[in-house]
C-alpha cells in the first residue's frame, strides 16, 4: 500500500519539475538566442516479488513478477533547432543561420551563446552590452596597405577603431581604357605644325592621381597622332605640381628613356600592338614591350615638398581591347582606375555572412577590420548553462571547435538580424495540459491509497 503513495509522491514530484520546465519556456518565448528545453521520463528501481523461471522437461517458465517503485526525471535536454530570424536594422545585431555560437570571454573564462545582440563600448570593443562579456575573434593585420585575417591564429577581444585614420597612399598605378579616334588629324610632315593643327591631332586624359601625402595632382597624358605613320601616336605626360624638367616616361628594359615621351603604336584591328622609348637623342639605345602588357612609368618630382614618385601607366594588353584602342570612332578619354588616396577617418562598417568586419573609411577605402569567430561541438546538449542567454564547456559537450563560419559545418552569420527563441506556444500549452493532467492523476492515487488505509484502520472496529 506504501509503495503507490511513494510512486504517486514520485510522479507529483517529477510532473512539477516537467511544469518548472515549461514554465521557463514559456518565460523565455521572447529572449533572443533562447533554446527551449524538455523534460523526459523514467520508471525507477522495481521490487522484485518473485523471480523469473526458466523453462524444464516438466513446465514451461514463469515471468518475473515486479512492482515498480514510481518514476524520475531521465533527462532535461536542451533542442538546438534553429530559431527565427528577426529583422533589427542594426549592423552589430548578428545572428547564426546554422550550427554553431559566438564566443565571449571574461578575464580568463570563456562563455558560447546564440544571442548577437552586440555593441561597442567607448574603447570601440565587440560586446554584449548587457553583461560586458566580450566577442571573440580575430583583427586583422594591416600590411603594405593590405588587411590579412588570420583565422587559425589565437582568438582575441576585437575592437572597431571608429574614427581611426586610414594613412595616404600614393598613387603607384592607373590602368586606362579608351579609344583613340583613327581618324584624328596627322601632323604635318616637313614643317612646324600650327598650334590649331597640333590641337586637332591631340587627345588628351585627364585623372587625378595621390603623393604620398594625400595631395591631388591632375595626370594628364596627351596621344598625338606621329608624322607619316597612321597607327602610331606619340604619349606625353603632364603632372599639376610636377617639375616638368624632370618628368619621364620610361618602358622597362636595359636602358633608360630621357625624355618626357614614349610611342604606342596600333595593328589593323585597332589593339595596341607595342610601346617603346622615344629618347631625345636619336639612334639612342631604346626599350620595347611587344607582348603581355604594355605599361609605361611615369617618374615625377614635386619641388614643393621633395617627393619622387614613380608611377606605372597600365595602357592595355598586346592584342587586346581592355585598355586604349584605335578606332574609327568618337574619342574617349577615360584612365577609370588609379590605387592612391588621400588621408580617411572610419566611418561606417558591415559585416558579412563569414563574420568578416569591413570598414568604410571617407576617402573612400574600404578595409577588413576583424572576423568574428564561431564555435561549435560535437554534443551542444552537453553544454551547461550559465545564464545571461550563455553556455560553458562540460565534461561531456566535447572540445570547442572554433573557425570562421560557412567553414567547417559554421552557419553563415547574418548581420542586422536576431535569433529569436525556438519555443513553439501551441506545443509548450498542450505540453502543459499533458503535464497538469499527469500530476492530477498522480495525487489520485494517492488519495485513493490514503483511503484504502483509513478502510484498513477501521477493519478492528
């Protein structure tokens, strides 16, 4: 009789644990990152009133006979399905499409959590504001004016230097794609030419190019079509701020040109075909590129504040039409790329999908900054929480695994988005109809022996 009260004490026990599951489920239906948690059931210890038998030549076998002693809690299992994604606007608001959690560190302790809601603090440091547990990943190195991650290095804590100064660069490349009318006017062979025939013959391109200072210098190249030959023009260069005695233009080769001109000369199909040095001096040693890519450099010195530069005129492929053609159309004069800039400050930033951090700096650079890194395990329900929406390592979750994400078996990171919490209302109500209606069934049984024991007390009056 005593063993249905303790297996009714049991199960009201238990189902109450079940009810203090769904209840913090229920509670956190609203908390990003949250992953909802279920309770599982056993029978517990049997008392054996009568072993099992096996069967003889004379009778078969009898089965045990086992009354059991109640129930427990086998498990309380955390369910890692993925969770909605809600739309935040906000570019630290990252969430996790896939296996895998942010690592955040404080002092020496190292916490995973699926909740992104990420800012700064004013020493630009990745954080969860809520707590101060800092975001783990990797900063890059800046290097020859190149941002390199090194995602298989040590993680570390990783900063966003909003307003730091992205340094000037010179200008050290300009790649030029236009067209040269063929039907330009040729110079005049045999006398001076006059200065509107020099006009007519002349194209000109025009960008700006950077010293190493960040000043603006206008580039110019002027083609200028070369007496007696229909595809061949003279290039010449003109640099605001330059000293113009000592400009030169130069193709690579054993010898240096002295002048302030090279000669491009065209095939039949309007492609570049070979430039070469144009020395003052004539029969002077002079270089030629006939094949791969035909660049020009382009030496200058600015008097004002003493910087020589050298800069590397790319004017299309042997062959090709992805730079400067000759054709008989409307002359274009477009030099659509150069590689130096003046002095920026950082003012904005993305992340992408991989957690990779750019920044947009104001003279339009734009630079990887740092990489967040995700982490993840061989058995996530292993974990042991923490609080604050956070998991620590156990014993039996395994290794965490850290690497950037969409490596690896990482989901992807999306930035300005939320994971909202995985708990489904409809299920956790009908969970709990099921639980109130165990636990009501349970304090009957143990109402019902607490009778059969009053009946048994009044059998001796």
């Amino acid at each position: 009789m005593m063993r249905s009260l303790f297996s009714g004490v049991s199960g009201l026990i238990n189902h109450q644990v079940r009810m203090d599951v769904l209840g913090h489920n229920i509670a956190n239906i609203n908390t990003y990152g949250y992953k909802k948690s279920r309770v599982s059931f056993q029978d517990i210890l049997s008392q054996t009133i009568s072993g099992a038998a096996a069967p003889t030549a004379q009778k078969g076998g009898v089965n045990p006979k086992q009354v059991g002693l109640g129930m427990t809690v086998a498990s309380i299992d955390k369910i890692f399905t993925q969770g909605s994604l809600q739309t935040t606007g906000l570019n630290l608001d990252l969430a996790i499409q896939g296996d895998g959690f942010f690592v955040l560190k404080k002092g020496e302790e190292t916490f995973y959590t699926r909740a992104g809601a990420f800012g700064l603090d004013k020493n630009g440091t990745l954080l969860n504001p809520a707590n101060g547990l800092r975001v783990q990943g990797w900063q890059a190195v800046r290097t020859g004016g190149q941002s390199i991650i090194n995602s298989t290095g040590t993680l570390e804590d990783i900063v966003i230097p909003v307003g730091e100064k992205e340094p000037a660069k010179a200008t050290q490349l300009i790649k030029y794609k236009s067209n040269l009318n063929s039907e330009t006017p040729l110079l005049p062979e045999g006398r001076e030419a006059t200065q509107e025939e020099r006009l007519s013959a002349t194209v000109s391109t025009n960008i700006d190019a950077y010293d190493s200072l960040g000043n603006v210098h206008g580039l110019m190249l002027e083609f200028t079509r070369v007496p007696g030959e229909s595809n061949a023009w003279y290039v010449t260069a003109a640099v605001d701020g330059a000293d113009p005695n000592t400009l030169s233009l130069d193709v690579a080769g054993g010898s240096t040109n002295d002048s302030n001109t090279i000669v491009m000369r065209f095939d039949n199909q309007g492609a570049p075909l070979s430039i070469e040095d144009n020395p003052t001096v004539a029969g002077a040693p002079a270089d030629m590129i006939n094949t791969g890519r035909l660049t020009a450099s382009l030496n200058v010195t600015f008097p004002e504040n003493g910087i020589v530069q050298a800069i590397n005129l790319d004017l299309g492929s042997v062959g090709g039409y992805d730079g400067i053609t000759q054709f008989a159309a409307p002359t274009s004069t477009r030099a659509y790329e150069q590689d130096g800039y003046g002095l920026g400050y950082l003012e904005a930033f993305t992340v992408d999908n991989s957690g990779v951090i750019t920044g947009t700096f104001t003279n339009g650079v734009k630079a990887q900054l740092a990489q967040v890194a995700l982490a993840t395990f061989t058995n996530p329900q292993g974990l042991t929480v923490e609080g604050d929406n956070t998991f620590r390592e156990s014993n039996n979750s395994g290794l965490a695994n850290v690497g950037s994400a969409e490596t690896g078996g990482r989901g992807k990171i999306t930035s300005g988005t939320l994971e909202m919490s995985n708990v489904d209302l409809a299920e956790q109500f009908t969970d709990m109809i099921v639980t109130q209606r165990g636990f009501q069934a349970n304090s009957r049984s143990i109402t019902t022996s607490d009778q059969m024991l009053q009946e048994l007390l009044t059998l001796k009056r």
